[in-house]
C-alpha cells in the first residue's frame, strides 16, 4: 500500500514540476524578449529602462552629481548624459571636435578639467587653437600657450553640451568622452551661471542650437518624448 501511494503521489507531482517549468520558460523568455527589445544599437546611449531608471533618480535625488549617478548604476556616463531632458543637453560625436572648439575658442575665461582616475587637473584662461596633424590627431596650442598638448578623436567616442542645473554650477559644460562613454575632460566657464545670469543662460541656450546643427550621436527624439 505504501509504495503504491508513493508511485501516485509521484504522478500526481509530475504534471506540478511540468507546468513549473512551462512558466519558468515563459518568464525567462519574456524576459530575454524585454531585454532584446530594449537593446540599443549603440552602447554609448541610454536605453528606454535606463532612461526610465535615471530620470526617477534624478527626481528623486535631483542633486546628485551625474558621474556618481553613472557609477551607481553600472552604465557609462555618456548614458546618464543622453537620459537627461534635451532641453538640458546635446550630444555629437567625436569627430565634430575641430566645430566645438571653433565655438568654444569664441568664448572667454574658460576652465579645462582634466581627468586621470581620481585625479582632476584645471587650466583656466583663453582655448588654445587646434590644428590637424594627420586624420584624427589634432595639436592644442603650443609651447608659449599654458594648455597644450595632442587629442585624437579616435579615442573620443562623443561631446556633450549640457546647461547648469543649479546657480552654483557654470551656465554650460562641454564634455569630451571616450569609446567608452567615460569623460576624458570638459570645458566650462570660468564664473557660475548665477553671475550674469541673463547673458549665461543666452550662452547656454547658443551652444545647444550649435550642437543641434552638428551630428548628433544618439536618437535626437530620445530626449524629447519625456
């Protein structure tokens, strides 16, 4: 009698563990589905669910500096840069460098940030010319110039404007970023935008018209659908 009932409970389990894993494959397949779905083309921009998940951070956290922001949520800081409002922001990509320091030239008291690991350099005063060298080396000033130095835009992946969110901040910064979506430096004026704030918000709205004639290096509707 007892391995009788034993067999029966047996079978009777056997259409349970069945059904369980039919839904286990349901779910792992939806799942996988969702994330092919959501998989965007290039890796230096923000996906529907990273955008989601970094615009509720924002409104939650509206403070947070955007590089800890990245690391917080294991994405490249070009991603947070492209999830932001695109009244806020702009992206090109690299080979728009020799344009934006065209533009940039044109503008006074500027600080040049430099970023090495923890470490963060600034040089502030007039931007250096740039001039070409071979296809994709670029020279920034020269021996007399206090910034000088060598910039391929075969190591940078993309540049973003973006405004001041707080008085405190400067009105604008342009971000120059690698392959991989990591700030390589940024420019940015050398005073908050609290300081002129009528002229720096004008500077600030100028720099995103020039980059949205540029070519831009995620999905221009990205950041106007929210």
């Amino acid at each position: 009698m007892r391995k009788r009932t034993g067999r029966g409970g047996l079978a009777a389990a056997r259409p349970l563990q069945v059904l369980g894993w039919t839904v286990a494959a349901m779910i792992a397949a939806t799942v996988l589905g969702l994330a092919v779905f959501d998989r965007q083309s290039d890796p230096l921009c923000a996906t529907r669910t990273q955008r989601d998940v970094i615009r509720s951070e924002l409104a939650r956290n509206p403070r947070i500096w955007l590089v800890d922001l990245a690391h917080d949520i294991h994405v490249p800081e070009s991603v947070v840069f492209d999830a932001l409002p695109g009244t806020e922001r702009a992206g090109v990509r690299g080979t728009e460098l020799s344009k934006v320091w065209d533009w940039l030239r044109r503008q006074p008291d500027l600080v040049v940030s430099l970023h090495s690991g923890r470490h963060t350099w600034r040089v502030r005063g007039a931007l250096p010319g740039l001039r070409q060298v071979e296809r994709g080396d670029w020279h920034v000033g020269g021996e007399a110039d206090v910034l000088s130095g060598r910039i391929s835009t075969l190591d940078v992946g993309v540049i973003y404007s973006r405004v001041a969110r707080w008085p405190e901040e400067p009105a604008w910064t342009v971000y120059f970023l690698d392959r991989h979506g990591e700030i390589l430096f940024q420019i940015a004026p050398a005073t908050p935008s609290g300081v002129g704030a009528a002229a720096a918000g004008r500077a600030a709205q100028a720099l995103l018209q020039a980059f949205r004639k540029m070519d831009a290096v995620c999905r221009v509707e990205t950041a106007a659908k929210k």
